[in-house]
C-alpha cells in the first residue's frame, strides 16, 4: 500500500492481510467471527430481502459475511485495504 492517510495505518493493513490464510479456519483465531455470522446475517434479514440486492461490505476482512450474504440471493461486492 502506498497511499497515506490518517485514517490509515499500514501496520493494521499488513497486520490483517498476513492472517488472511487463517481467516477460513472455522477453529482458529476467528472461530467467534464464524459463530456469530449467522446471527449478523439474521439481524440483517429481519430487515431486508437479500435476494436480488446489491450489497457493498466495505471492510470485508476474509469476506465470511459477504460469503453468507450471498448465500441468501444478494449479489455481494466486497473490499478491504488488505489484499
């Protein structure tokens, strides 16, 4: 990452991209992310049909609820600083 900003510190940015490998590893570090996921998505459908929506998720990490959103019909967009 070249780009600067106040808002952005590349020691977070390198931080979670060198855990990206880990981030699907539904008994490491990020189990609670994967045990809490389907409660994020039901709060989120109690709210809106997902089928056939555009959703943006800005700050997707690994991508585990963009992944679950799109299981329900959206049509998922997700990014984050890290690659």
């Amino acid at each position: 990452m070249t780009a600067t900003s106040e808002n952005v510190h590349a020691h977070e940015i390198n931080k979670f991209g060198s855990l990206a490998e880990r981030w699907w590893d539904r008994h490491g570090e990020f189990k609670t992310l994967h045990d809490i996921n389907p409660l994020r998505i039901r709060f989120i459908r109690d709210y809106t049909d997902l089928d056939g929506k555009r959703i943006i998720d800005v700050g997707c990490g690994g991508g585990i609820l963009s992944e679950g959103l799109a299981k329900f019909g959206a049509d998922v967009t997700g990014i984050d600083l890290s690659e």
